[in-house]
C-alpha cells in the first residue's frame, strides 16, 4: 500500500507539472502579438513562435470543449520519442501527440496522430466519450494547426480494433489509387459503434487520431475524420 501510494503521489505530480507546461505553452501559442485581424482570430495558434522554440512541431490539435488542445510533434528519425517526453524535451509518461513518422504533414492523405490514453480525460483519454453517440454529436468537428494553415476536420467514424491482428488502419497513409482510398474508408464506416452519415470520397484528406482502448488487450481506440475547408 505504501509503495503504491509513493507512485500514486508521484505520478499526481508529474500530472500537474505537465498540465502546468502546457498552460504555459498555450499562452505562447495564443500570443499574436496584438495583431487582431480577422484571419488571425480564425487561426489563433501562433506556430511559428512554438517552432522556434521547439522545431519538432508540426501542429496544434483542438477539439471544442474538451481537454484536447494539444501541440503535435514529429521525429522521423525516431519515431516514438514522445511518446514519454513534453514539448520540452523532458521525460513524462503522459507524452505528447505525435505525428506517425511515415505522414507529411503537407501531402499524406492520411495524417495519424497518436498519444496516451490516460484516465481523467487527459491526453486522449478524453475520446473515451466518443462511444457515446450524443457525445459525437457536440463534437463533430477536429481543428488543427500547422506552420502553414488552419484545418478543420470533421469525424466520419469512430471504432476499436486490436492492435496487430485487427484491422490495421495505421498502414494507410497514401492512396495507391481510388480503390484502396474507398476500401479503407468503408472499412472504417462498417467497424463505427454507430453509423455517421458522412462519408468521404477519394481526394479528400483525411486525420486518424489513434490511442489504446482498456476494455480489452491490446486494443486501439480510433476517430477518423475528413477535412472539410
């Protein structure tokens, strides 16, 4: 009892210290120096000031009224490096999401962001409520920020599968042809825990945000969305 309460404690800690990091990142990030035109009001994530100060950046994810308001990360070379560390480079076993090293953020069809599911709706802990049809339905949409533009993305399924054996979704990053486009998204839209009546076509981009699922071993939780500006 005693061991698991030092590591209860410890980890409570590093929770508010991470959480404390990320409020500070955010204020970075919405800092656009005064400039109060319209666009910026549209895009009020200042990428440019976060990739200078980590240029591992690669996007800002957002979803309203939620806990997901995080930045996004990408090391090719090695592709899981946070998955146990923050913005700044320290270790944390909550992580940040990151971008699947083989994505370009400006080409792939298929962008897929992973991160921890952790309890208490943190990191992605917090698409959890997706499998409730009423949750989905006030919050349909995925905004996301890259060094470039302002994204937004809105969700066509939402499914588990097992990692490995099941249905690996994680594969799908560029369309060969038109074919293989519909044949991931179908499969996509029969694995929903319930069926969304938008659909996408081939030539649309797609974002897949993947975390673990704790109702069985080794399963994922997976929402996939279509951009829709």
């Amino acid at each position: 009892m005693l061991i698991s309460s030092y590591f209860l404690c410890k980890n409570l800690q590093e929770d508010n210290k991470q959480e404390e990091i990320f409020e500070e990142i955010k204020v970075i990030a919405e800092d656009n120096n005064g400039d109060n035109n319209k666009e910026t009001k549209n895009n009020n994530i200042n990428m440019q000031k976060l990739h200078e100060i980590n240029n591992d950046i690669v996007g800002w994810i957002q979803i309203d009224n939620s806990n997901i308001d995080y930045p996004v990360m990408q090391t090719k070379e090695n592709p899981n490096y946070y998955l146990r560390k923050y913005f700044y480079k320290q270790y944390s076993y909550l992580g940040t999401p990151y971008l699947a090293e083989s994505c370009d953020i400006n080409s792939s069809d298929n962008l897929i962001i992973y991160v921890h599911h952790i309890n208490n709706s943190k990191m992605f802990g917090e698409l959890e409520n997706y499998k409730s049809q009423e949750y989905y339905s006030n919050h349909k949409f995925i905004k996301f920020y890259t060094l470039e533009e302002y994204r937004e993305y809105e969700i066509i399924a939402i499914f588990r599968t097992i990692a490995n054996t099941g249905f690996k979704y994680y594969n799908f990053i560029n369309a060969i042809n038109e074919t293989e486009f519909d044949t991931f998204v179908s499969k996509c839209k029969d694995l929903s825990f319930f069926n969304i009546d938008k659909i996408a076509v081939y030539g649309d981009d797609l974002l897949t945000l993947s975390t673990c699922d704790y109702s069985s071993k080794n399963a994922r939780l997976v929402i996939v969305a279509k951009r829709i500006n």
